[in-house]
C-alpha cells in the first residue's frame, strides 16, 4: 500500500522519479510513454463506447442500456488510471535497473470487455426492447 501511494504522488510530480537510479536509455522511455499513450487511448475508447451505448442504443431496455454505458466507463476509469499507474512503475524500474512489473490488469481488462460483448450478443439475440 505504501508503494501505492508513493505512485500516486509520483502522478503529479514525474521529475522526482529522476532522483531514482540512473538515466535509462531514451528509447526504453519513450517505448514507456508510447505504452502509456496506447492505454490512454483505450481507455478513451471505452468511454466513448460507453457513451454511444447510453446515448445511442434507447430503444434497448433502461437496466441493458445502463449496466452495459456504466460497465464500459468504469473499464475506461480504471484503464487511465493504470496506464499512469504502470509508467510509474515501469520508468521506476528502469532507472533501478529492477525488472519490469507485471500486471494481472490486461487480463482482467480483456474479461470485463469479453462479458460486455458476450452481453451486447445476448440483447442482439433477444431484440432491443425485449
């Protein structure tokens, strides 16, 4: 936990992680941020689709239609809020010369995204209004 909340305060203040070990080369960073960056713009995807199911989808039954915009915004959160999360992580470990962490995140994202989908082809399946 302690470990946590020293990554959230490097959020803010990302010139404090170059006081940790040494400067990694520059291609390894940068593949970090472009890491970070394609998190980011999943993240934007899933907010959006959740926005496109809410706004889009209103002849789908209120309960579908809300339980799916929320789950695919929650996702959205949480995958922002991992992509700095993880290039903390990772930049950290670079300048220790400590291996790079590992996340079980992926897996559970590709979960919640499956149980979406799998949901969209049961309402499909049933009709919109059911």
């Amino acid at each position: 936990m302690i470990d946590f909340v020293r990554n959230v305060r490097l959020w803010f203040a990302p010139q404090r992680i170059r006081e940790e070990g040494g400067t990694p080369d520059y291609r390894f960073s940068l593949a970090n941020e472009r890491t970070f960056l394609a998190w980011l713009r999943t993240a934007l995807a899933l907010i959006g689709g959740g926005f496109a199911v809410d706004q889009f989808l209103p002849d789908l039954r209120w309960g579908w239609r809300v339980g799916l915009a929320l789950a695919l915004l929650a996702s959205g959160v949480l995958c922002a809020l991992r992509a700095v999360n993880h290039w903390v992580r990772c930049e950290r470990a670079m300048r220790r010369g400590e291996d790079l962490p590992v996340s079980r995140f992926p897996t559970i994202l590709s979960l919640a995204v499956a149980v979406v989908a799998l949901a969209m082809v049961v309402v499909v399946l049933a009709g919109w209004a059911g």
